[in-house]
C-alpha cells in the first residue's frame, strides 16, 4: 500500500501504520474530523463530542 500512495501521491503520503475501520468520525454537516481522529491516535484528550454525527465511530477509532 505504501508503494502505492508513494507512487500516487508522493513521498509525503507514506503511512508508517494503516487502520481499517468501518466509519469515521464525521460532523453533522458529513465532514470528516480529522482533528479528532489525530487526538484519538495520539491518545489525546477529544474533547466535547456532542458535534460528531456518530459518536460511536470514535470508540471504533480507539480499538483500532
């Protein structure tokens, strides 16, 4: 997959791990939140979540 993202992308698109998860966090409005992904990887506190479409998506980042 990385050779992939390298070749298509470019260099700055090389995961060091890749997670497979069913759904992403994502606003009301249907946009992703990467901010919050970011905080969940890096075990960060997330914050308010009363602004996520499907809160349990982050717990699906968690166990990922």
């Amino acid at each position: 997959m990385n050779k992939h993202l390298r070749e298509n992308i470019g260099p700055i698109a090389t995961a060091d791990e890749i997670y497979f998860i069913d759904s992403m966090p994502t606003t009301r409005s249907g946009k992703n939140d990467e901010t919050r992904m970011k905080a969940v990887a890096s075990g960060q506190n997330i914050g308010d979540l009363t602004t996520l479409e499907d809160k349990g998506s982050v717990e699906e980042v968690k166990r990922a």
